[in-house]
C-alpha cells in the first residue's frame, strides 16, 4: 500500500502543485514567493489525498 501511495502522490501532488501554481498566476501573482508558495501547498495538499486515493483502491 505504501508503495502506491508514493507513486500516486507522484501525480496527484505534480497535479495539485501545477494547478494552484497556474491559479496564483491567473489571480495575478506573478513573483517568485506567491508562486513557490503554491507549489508547496498543493504538494503538501497531495498527502491526503493520496491517502484516501490509495485507501480507496485497496478497500475495493
């Protein structure tokens, strides 16, 4: 399960990460700090979610 787990959060935290990354540029911040913010956040959002992602595939 732990294996699945890090590959899933491969994508979904590179997804999450591109994604609020694009929504600080489209909301207009465009330096480095607002960006790099955004990034850390949606890879660190990715832990649950592959979490539960996971949890989901193994209980089905």
């Amino acid at each position: 399960m732990l294996r699945l787990g890090f590959i899933l959060h491969l994508f979904i935290g590179s997804t999450l990460s591109g994604s609020a990354m694009i929504a600080a540029l489209v909301m207009g911040f465009d330096t480095l700090q607002p960006i790099l913010i955004s990034a850390v956040a949606g890879f660190i959002a990715a832990f649950p979610v592959s979490y539960y992602v996971t949890k989901a595939l193994y209980n089905d």
